[in-house]
C-alpha cells in the first residue's frame, strides 16, 4: 500500500518519533512510500533516511520513492527479535 496520513496505523513502527518523521514526509513531500503487511518495524535510523531524501529530491524536483518491503537492503528490525533483546538486556 501506499503510504498516507490516513494509514499510517497500518505500520509498525519502533517509536513515535519514528511515526512522526514518516508522517512529516508523506505530508510535506511528494515522496511515494510503499509498504507491504510485513512484520518489519520502521526504526527512526531509516525514518531519517527516507526524510533526508525525499526533501532533498524534492529541492532537486526530482522523484523518490521508496518500497518498505527488502529488509535486506534497508535497516529494518523485526520487532519480536528487538523485543526479546531489549528483555533480555533489562532482566
């Protein structure tokens, strides 16, 4: 799916300070977000990444577009395994 305002509950994020950047780029650019129902968890690294981009292309009028979907390629978390690390650092 294309990323919006109105979908943005549709994604997992890791906080919501990551929710907020992807929010100011889908609401302030023209950059095309697209998101597939993975259980990939958008972390602020690569919500900083996106923005930083897609405002630059936008001085350039350039296009950009990105596909949430290649954990490979882009620094995603899988939130269960963050989850378990972060419980087995606090125990």
């Amino acid at each position: 799916m294309m990323l919006t305002k109105n979908n943005l509950n549709h994604v997992t994020f890791e906080n919501e300070d990551a929710r907020l950047l992807i929010l100011d780029v889908v609401s302030h650019t023209s950059a095309c977000l697209y998101y597939y129902d993975t259980d990939i968890e958008i972390t602020v690294s690569i919500a900083l990444k996106i923005r930083e981009r897609a405002y630059k292309a936008d001085e350039k009028e350039d296009f950009y577009s990105v596909s949430l979907l290649d954990s490979k390629h882009i620094p995603f978390r899988n939130p269960s395994k963050s989850r378990k690390m972060l419980g087995a650092i606090s125990a």
